[in-house]
C-alpha cells in the first residue's frame, strides 16, 4: 500500500471525545490530554480545520477544559452515534485527509476512523494521542485500523510533516508545543 503524505492544506483534525469522564478511568489520561492540545494548537495555527466530538456530554461531561482554548475555531459536535463520522452536521470541510486522536480507540475511534476509510478519507492516527481504558484494546485498535488503511504516526512526526520545512511561519512556535 503507498501511503500518501500529510497535506496541510488538505489535512483536517478529529478529536473523538476527550471528555472529563474518561480522565479518571483512563491510565496516562493526562499525557492523551497533553498530545491532543499540542495538536490542537499546530493544527489552529496551519489553518486546518478542526472537529471535535462529544459522546453524550449530559452523561459524559464535556471536552475537558485543557483543550478550551485551542479549539476556539473548531466544530463540536454532540453525538451518541459511536462513529463521529455519523454526527449531524459533521463535515470535514471539503478535506480529504484526517488526523485521528481520542478515546476509546477500540470503540468511538475505531468505529468512526472505519468509517473516514470507507469514505475514501486517507486517515492519520496519533497513537501518542489516542486511549482505550484498556491498553490492550488501545494496541488491538490501532493494529486492526493499521490494517484497515489508516497510517499509525506520532504527534510530532504529524505536525513537522505538516509543516514540511523549517521556514515555514509556525515552525518555532509549533516546536516550542513539542518540547
């Protein structure tokens, strides 16, 4: 399989329910927290739009605060749907390219990353990024979405692909996010 590289230009964020619920059942909740921020932010400061969902947030809570203000500009969406993809109103903005991050990866993220590759989506996953409260869950997710077509990357492999070069105008800062 050739795998495409990341386009800032066609490239869209998803982050699937990052919710305060999962903070206390998720072990390294704060480091998913942590990653997801970090793309939070490059992905605002490239432009590149971003979706965020919420699985039944009257029961669940809503997207945990650490992540409030890089999402300012985003689309949030409340679902009880497992696959965000099947939202109301999702969209990726006419992109064809989504980095993944999110809980749980054997579930909400597994169903809808499923679905962005049955749409023709070329489909990043920031498995730095995405928790299960199970870690073998979390690996068997990631290796059947491998397997599925999705490409398994990092964080910051994700953001300097994106940028593509050290000129570009967000370099030091989307740098200083990953130090």
């Amino acid at each position: 399989m050739k795998v495409a590289r990341l386009e800032a230009d066609r490239a869209a964020l998803l982050i699937v329910d990052i919710q305060e619920a999962f903070r206390g059942v998720i072990a390294g909740a704060d480091a998913i927290i942590a990653r997801a921020q970090i793309l939070a932010r490059a992905a605002s400061l490239l432009e590149l739009p971003i979706i965020v969902s919420e699985q039944y947030p009257k029961g669940l809570g809503s997207t945990v605060p650490e992540l409030g203000e890089a999402l300012a500009s985003a689309l949030v969406l409340e679902k009880t749907t497992f696959s965000a993809a099947h939202a109301e109103d999702f969209s990726l903005a006419g992109r064809d390219q989504v980095i993944v991050c999110g809980t749980e990866t054997h579930i909400c993220v597994a169903q809808t990353v499923l679905d962005l590759l049955a749409a023709d989506a070329e489909v990043w996953l920031a498995c730095d990024a995405l928790a299960s409260r199970s870690p073998d869950d979390r690996a068997l997710a990631i290796q059947r979405l491998a397997l599925a077509g999705a490409v398994p990357s990092s964080t910051e492999s994700i953001c300097f692909e994106l940028m593509k070069n050290a000129k570009n105008s967000h370099f030091k800062e989307i740098q200083g996010l990953i130090k």
